[in-house]
C-alpha cells in the first residue's frame, strides 16, 4: 500500500516567479532609498536656509611675469642657454650673476619686477585640472550627511566648464602676435608650482552651489592660463596658495611685427 505523499505529484520549483519576485522587492526598495534620501534633503533644506561652500583647485599653476625689455638684451640673450640659469642668479645675487655680462644686455632685478605687460599668480586652467567644491557648516568645518559620514564634494573637470554654463573668459592675451607685444622686445618669466589654491568661505541660498554661477577670468601670458580669483554668483574671491615650485621658464622674445621689420 503505497503512501499517499509518495503518489501525488509534486510542484515543479518556479525560479523565473522567485527571480520576478526579488526583483519587484528590489526595485520597491530602491524607489524607498530614493524617498528617504528626498526627505533627508528637504528637511536639510528647511534647517539650513543658508549654505557655506569652499572651492579647492589642484593641482599645477605658478607665477608669471612679462615685461618689456631693450633691444640690446633682446639681441643678447635671445636663443642664449645660459638665460634661464643667468635669471635665477640674479634673483640670488644680481651683481654676481653679471659680473661678466654686458651692461645693456644685464638684468639687475628678479623676474617678477619685469612686470609691466602682466604679472598674476595662480591655478593654470586647463583640462583635466580639478576643481573641488565642498560644503562647510556654520562653524567652517566639513558638513556631515546625518549618517556618520560627510557630503561629498562636488567635482568638476574644468574641461567640463563651459558645457555646465560656467562662464568662462579671457580678459588679457599677451604673446607675440598680440596687441601688447607684436611691436615689442620683451622678457617672460614663470615659476611652475605643484599644490592647491582655495577660495574663503561663501554663501548661498538652501538650493546650493551652482556651476552657472560660476566665472573666471585668466590672463594668457604667452599661452599659460592663469587666474587668481574665482567670481561666484558676481562676488570675486581670491585664490590663496599653497604650493611648491616644480620649475622655472625663462626667454626673451620679439613681437611679430618687430620681426618681420628686422
């Protein structure tokens, strides 16, 4: 006599309704984290009326300086390899360092007095460059999330700049086909730096930073972009520093039409 289990027929498993099954669930879960994750931001909101951020930039840059300078040093020096060692001399010892140079082709000061085309000193914008925005609370200190951790900061590559509504400008262009410099002799000297540069402290509103609000202004000093501010939400802030120099750039050069004149 056989046991009745023993002749009835079994179930077949469905594994395609469990898989149908876990990824209902799953997806019911994801919309919840969403929802939580949206009243965690509107009750955020509504505590925090005001918003502080702080923006970092990494991670190259320097200092730039150009100038004119006679046609006696242009003639000199030009295509001469010992400038760029001659020039750091003379920011250590300038007597020294000329002590054998001819008195019309000598530079008697550091780079940067040869200042009187532009002189500027800051982060080199150009690709692949970061920019690091970070959210601060009242006190200057990182904003936590509410789950032990920290907001993260938003990241921005400035190649990505202008296509987030940045506003992105050149004020001053200086090179030898420039307005500036194409009917002059004229000395460019640079230190290269490795570091960062950070803003002060700013404010907004409970929306929070925005990149269209964002603008910056460089100079090009002979195709090094540089600027020393960041503009957000039309209020300028300054860049402040801290780096370590990498390398130096020293030349002189003519301007186009000096040239094609000589």
């Amino acid at each position: 006599m056989g046991c009745g289990w023993c002749t009835m027929e079994r179930e077949k498993f469905d594994s395609s309704q469990c898989r149908l099954d876990f990824n209902l669930h799953y997806r019911i879960d994801i919309q919840l984290m969403a929802t939580l994750k949206q009243k965690k931001h509107l009750i955020q909101t509504i505590k925090t009326p005001e918003r502080f951020f702080q923006i970092n930039i990494g991670r190259y840059g320097g200092e730039v300086a150009m100038g004119t300078i006679t046609k006696d040093q242009y003639d000199y020096w030009f295509d001469n390899d010992y400038f760029e060692q001659y020039m750091i001399d003379v920011d250590y010892d300038p007597e020294g360092a000329n002590k054998d140079i001819p008195v019309k082709a000598q530079f008697n000061k550091p780079f940067y007095e040869y200042e009187d085309i532009c002189h500027l000193s800051g982060p080199e914008l150009a690709d692949s460059q970061m920019i690091y925005v970070q959210e601060l609370d009242k006190l200057g200190k990182p904003m936590q999330d509410g789950d032990g951790g920290f907001v993260k900061d938003i990241e921005i590559d400035m190649a990505d700049l202008e296509s987030l509504d940045a506003d992105v400008k050149c004020t001053e262009e200086h090179h030898a086909s420039s307005k500036s410099l194409k009917d002059q002799y004229y000395f460019f000297g640079q230190y290269f730096n490795k570091g960062g540069w950070t803003t002060d402290r700013f404010k907004t509103g409970p929306e929070g930073f925005n990149p269209s609000k964002l603008k910056i202004e460089y100079v090009n000093a002979d195709g090094f972009n540089v600027f020393n501010e960041i503009i957000y939400d039309d209020v300028p802030y300054y860049l402040e520093e801290d780096s370590t120099g990498k390398s130096s750039s020293f030349f002189v050069n003519a301007g186009e039409n000096v040239q094609e004149s000589q």
